[in-house]
C-alpha cells in the first residue's frame, strides 16, 4: 500500500511512464542509422527526472523541453530531411 500513489505527482508519474513507453514503442518501426542518436538521447530523457516536489518539477519541465525537441529530430531524420 503507498499511501501517496494517489498524490497528484504520482499519478502524473505513472502516466509519464505510460508515455514514455508509448513514445519509445512508436519510434521502433522508423529507427535507422538517421535518426538512432536522436532515439538514444531520447531513450536517457528519464535520467534527468530527479529530486522530490519543485525540484522534480523543474527537473521534469527541462525534460519535457528536451523530449519534445528530440522527438521532432528523430521523426524530420526518419522523415530523411
């Protein structure tokens, strides 16, 4: 039993991870020599989501900038742009 698993943050945890996955598995079919260093660095996106409240908060809007702006390189290489 967590008690704070019903918290605001942690719901959003969840559904981050969902996501994540989401993403991840929608990147598989197009993944080539192109666009792999984009799926790479997009893969490690998590591993900057650190700390507890505000600190994770901040953390996790960087993320989120960088998850965007590698989600969009990976798509323009598969695209061959």
């Amino acid at each position: 039993m967590d008690v704070f698993g019903y918290s605001a943050e942690r719901r959003s945890e969840r559904a981050l991870i969902s996501e994540y996955r989401t993403a991840i598995e929608s990147m598989l079919p197009l993944l080539s020599a192109r666009n792999r260093d984009a799926a790479a660095a997009f893969a490690r996106v998590p591993e900057q989501i650190r700390g507890f409240g505000h600190v994770k908060a901040r953390h996790l809007a960087a993320a989120r900038k960088q998850w965007d702006t590698l989600l969009e390189q990976f798509h323009t290489a598969a695209r061959g742009a």
